[in-house]
C-alpha cells in the first residue's frame, strides 16, 4: 500500500471516522456536566426537603432568579450559620456546571453539532473551565480580539470532567454534616423569609 498523499488522495485516511469519533466524544463530555448538573440540582433538592424548607409565596422565585446554584446557596446559608465559612469548594466551577448544562440543553443553532459559550457567560468568565486547549492558548493571549462571532466552544475534556465532579463531591462533603446538624435540631426560624416546618 503507497503512503498517503495529500496531493493526490485528497482527504486523509479515516477523516470521516475520526471526525465521527470526535463528534462523539464532544456530544458525550457534555452529556456528563449535564448529568452532573442535574445531580447537584437534585442533592439541593433533597437537602430542601429533608430539611423541611417550606417557601413563602414567590419568595423562592424571587431567590432562585440567578440561577439554583445561588439560589441555593442564599437559601441554605440563612438556614445554616455560617454554612459557607471556610468552604473550599471552587462555586466559579460549580456554575460553570450549570452553564454548561444550559448552553448544551438550549443550542442557537440547528445546523451543526457545536455548542459555543454563550456572550453573556463569555463575558462573565473570560477563560472558561470548559474549553479546549487550543482555544484556551488563543483566548489567554492578550492581543486576541474578543469578537462575538468568535465566542469559544463548549469542550468538556475528562480532566475538567473530573475536576468538576471533585467539587461537587467536596461540597457534600463538606455540606452533610452542616446539614444533618439542622436536620437533627429543633425546628422553625420565623425571621427567614421561608420557614423550616
């Protein structure tokens, strides 16, 4: 068999299965942090309910409106003292979890496969946690122009997979015994805007 030639075969050997392949790894790096997210909504979820955290009229609507990850953490912080001193969880990961989640779950695009951060979220953190390494070496240089049309792609590589889960892992570790602490103690805090029943 001849080795290959760009000039005369044309494309490379197997593009289209690589193609394929990378595609694939794209679609399930993002399927993961969505998994992951929902999980995380779910363990606030459970903790809202096994601490009997019952809502005034609006007033969760009102504390959810930035999102469950601030929601919850403004929620469980009045409910808890000083729930969030000293806590080493990195939150910037954590919501980046959940925009990651929401940019892959609401795609502006129909006709290909490639999610991208959105402006909003760019602006918010000019370096993502989820993006590759090539376009992390163009967005840390200095001269690069931040164009809207340029706005870097959703990539959830396994190492940021695995750094994301470790925070979520250290967060209940670090909330599970802060919160069985109020599951076990006498309830009921009139001056919440929410009572524990």
């Amino acid at each position: 068999m001849a080795p290959y030639d760009e000039a005369q075969d044309g494309e490379p050997p197997f593009m289209e299965e690589w193609s394929e392949a990378s595609t694939a790894l794209e679609m399930l790096g993002r399927t993961c942090i969505s998994m992951l997210s929902a999980s995380l909504q779910l363990y606030f979820q459970t903790w809202e309910h096994e601490v009997g955290l019952v809502w005034e009229p609006k007033e969760c609507e009102k504390v959810m409106k930035n999102g469950y990850l601030k929601g919850y953490r403004s929620a469980f912080g009045d409910v808890v003292d000083h729930l969030w001193d000293g806590c080493p969880v990195d939150f910037d990961i954590l919501e980046q979890v959940v925009l990651a989640r929401n940019v892959d779950q609401h795609p502006d695009h129909i006709s290909t496969m490639r999610v991208r951060h959105t402006e909003k979220d760019w602006q918010k953190y000019p370096q993502p946690f989820f993006v590759s390494d090539s376009e992390r070496k163009i967005l840390s240089d200095p001269e690069m122009p931040r164009i809207s049309w340029m706005r870097p792609s959703l990539h959830v590589s396994p190492e940021a997979l695995a750094a994301a889960i470790e925070q979520v892992e250290a967060l209940g570790d670090w909330m599970e015994p802060r919160m069985f602490a109020v599951k076990c103690a006498p309830r009921g805090r009139a001056s919440l805007p929410w009572r524990v029943a």
